[in-house]
C-alpha cells in the first residue's frame, strides 16, 4: 500500500497543487484544514477543486483532537497550516500566535510513537527580513534598514553607516535572519520548533523558506495574500493598482507548481534531513514591472499603476533568493519562467471573480499608524 501523507492547510492554495502533485506521485493524501473564512470565503465545506481521491478533514491546528485524528497511519508530513500576512500580523497579533507558534506546538507534542518519517514545514522568506546586500567594496551586510526618517524622507535604498547605498544581492539561506513582523517571528518559531522537536523524537526535519508564490487558486479576495493576487484582484475589478513606495523594491516570483515540485524532492530525498532550502526562482523583479506584466496579459494596459511614494511599517525594500543549495542537494530547478507562469494565470483568472478589499486593508493599517 503506498504512503499516507498529511497536509496540515493542505486546502488551501500552495497545499492543495501539492495535493495534486502527491497522488501523481503515487501517494495517498490527506487533508487537515479549517477552511478560515479569509481564504476560502464564508460557509465552504471542500473545495470543489480538491481531488476526490484526497480524505479531507474539516478541523483546526490548534484543536488536540483534530490533530490526532488526522496523524493516525501517517508516513509523511507537510505542515502548511498558518495565518499568512504581515501587515495583519501587526494587529492581529494574538490570532497569529495561536495559529502558527501554538498550532505548531500542539501538532508537535502528538508527533511521538506516530511513525512519521518526514516532517517538511513551510517557512517563508519574510524570515530574512531585508535580503542581504554589500557595500562599495564588497563587503556584506546582514542586518540592512531603513529609518523610519529615511522612509519619511521618501529615501528607499538601505545605506550604509556613512550614508553610502547599499547594493542588493541574491539572498542565501545562511543569512542572518532579521524579523521585522509577527509574521516573521512566527515562521522563525515554527522553524526552530519543528527543528528541536524533530532532533528529540529523531524524526527527519526540512524547511523550506518559500518567496512569493504565484499561480492558479490563490485567494484573490484576501488583501493580505501575494501580491500578484491582489493586482489580480484589482485589476479584475477595473482598478489601477497601488504600488507603495517608488515600485522599484525587487521581488522573486515563483510558480506554484515548482514549489510543489521542490515539496516533493525534500520528502523524497535523503540528503534533505536537518536543512533549511530557499524556494524561488532565482530571479529578481521589480514591483513596478511585475503590475505592467499582469496588466498586459489581462488586456488591463489602459490601468495604469500608481505609484504612490508611502510605506507601510515593515516592509522591506529588496529580497530575493539564492537557490543553489536547493539545486546542489535536492535537484531543484525552476522550470516556469514568469511570462509563461502570468499566461496561464491569467487563462486560470478569466472565470474568477473578486472581491477587492486593498483599500480597506490599507485603511486599517493607517488607522493603526502601520502604513501613510
């Protein structure tokens, strides 16, 4: 009989292609998700695009009985399961600590005597904080900022301590970590759990650091998902798209479908155990370009972005993946380029509808004194 394998989250938008990914592979897969109403809309009961090979069960992450109900005869485990954003993570900070730090740790008190043979966890690049950069002379900077007289100023760029521009470089895994939201601090928590738990119970351990993920079923009604999906959003609804900033901060945009490909390699490979993996493309982006290039392919060009010269608190300005060690040690290798990944989402969008809920999300983090 083939592996059972559990998604925790695993109904949502990255868990669900994996899903998909894993019965190709020839896995059976279950499901543990709560269905939150911010993703999936109000009264969803399964998704109508889960597979119906794929045991679903409705239940919470932080819910000790839902938890041992869906570890029961479990080979392998991904755990999706999260509240994601961080301009929310801001405000929402008890609702973020519970899903993601004590969520995690009430999945991980059930993992002894389960057999489990592979834990895979989803980190983020948001962990970084600001992507790494050097100097005029090459030398590196780990812990790169901004001032928030800086931002006010309207000055973008991190600089160094006698004001020179830092330049930005692709971002290995072994840079310094730098939180910069709850957000953050939660997908660190959830690393450095999974990783001490995992070492006492000698249960293999991966995490995978994922940059901005793009592509079909993202929630395009959720204001605090990718940005991708919120111009989807916009732009679906004849909006222009409001970019803070000069939107020339850079981005690494990855399909979601090689992301699951990069799942599937960490479960499967041995020499995986006990690492931390960038996923990306390996390429950078401005926001700027990324809007114009979703606008061509949805025949919006007429909307033009505005680029509005305000910030939000905690934001970053540069960040972007150094993919290499994935590709030494797993054989991760993007294979959607964005210009292809864009088409097919927008061949995916044309029978979507959205709600566009931006400007609330963004009035609410004025109000809070977040954003200007």
């Amino acid at each position: 009989m083939s592996k059972l394998v559990l998604i925790t989250g695993g109904a949502g938008f990255i868990g669900s292609h994996l899903a998909d990914e894993l019965l190709r592979y020839g896995y059976r897969v279950r499901v543990l998700d709560n269905l939150c109403a911010q993703v999936h809309g109000k009264n969803i009961d399964r998704p109508r695009y889960l597979d119906s090979e794929i045991e679903f069960i409705k239940g919470d992450i932080c819910n000790g009985d839902d938890v041992k109900k869906a570890l029961k005869g479990v080979s392998a485990l991904y755990h999706f399961a999260a509240a994601v954003g961080v301009g929310q993570s801001m405000y929402q900070i008890q609702n973020y600590t519970r899903i993601n730090n004590l969520g995690t740790s009430i999945l991980l008190e059930n993992l002894a005597g389960t057999g489990i043979e592979k834990l895979i966890v989803a980190s983020s690049m948001s962990v970084y904080g600001e992507g790494l950069y050097i100097n005029e002379r090459n030398e590196y900077y780990h812990n790169a900022a901004r001032s928030l007289q800086q931002l006010k100023n309207n000055q973008w760029e991190p600089l160094t301590e006698k004001g020179e521009i830092l330049k930005s470089v692709p971002t290995p895994e072994t840079k310094t970590p730098s939180l910069a939201s709850v957000y953050a601090l939660s997908k660190y928590d959830q690393e450095q759990m999974c990783l001490m738990v995992t070492q006492a119970y000698k249960i293999p351990f991966v995490a995978l650091r994922f940059f901005n993920v793009y592509g079909e079923r993202q929630a395009l009604s959720n204001p605090y998902t990718g940005v991708l999906a919120i111009f989807a959003s916009r732009y679906l609804n004849d909006r222009k798209p409001l970019i803070f900033e000069d939107g020339n901060q850079r981005r690494d945009f990855v399909n979601v479908k090689d992301v699951c490909r990069a799942c599937i390699l960490a479960l499967e490979s041995d020499k995986a155990a006990g690492k931390i993996f960038n996923i990306g493309s390996g390429k950078a982006y401005t926001i700027s370009e990324i809007a114009l290039k979703m606008a061509a392919v949805l025949g919006k060009e007429n909307l033009t972005p505005v680029i509005s010269s305000k910030y939000r608190f905690g934001d970053i300005r540069h960040c972007y993946s150094d993919i290499r060690l994935a590709n030494r040690i797993l054989g991760y290798q993007p294979s959607i380029d964005l210009d292809k990944g864009l088409m097919c989402l927008a061949q995916w969008l044309e029978g979507q509808k959205a709600a566009d809920n931006f400007d609330a999300a963004t009035a609410e983090l004025v109000e809070r004194g977040l954003a200007v």
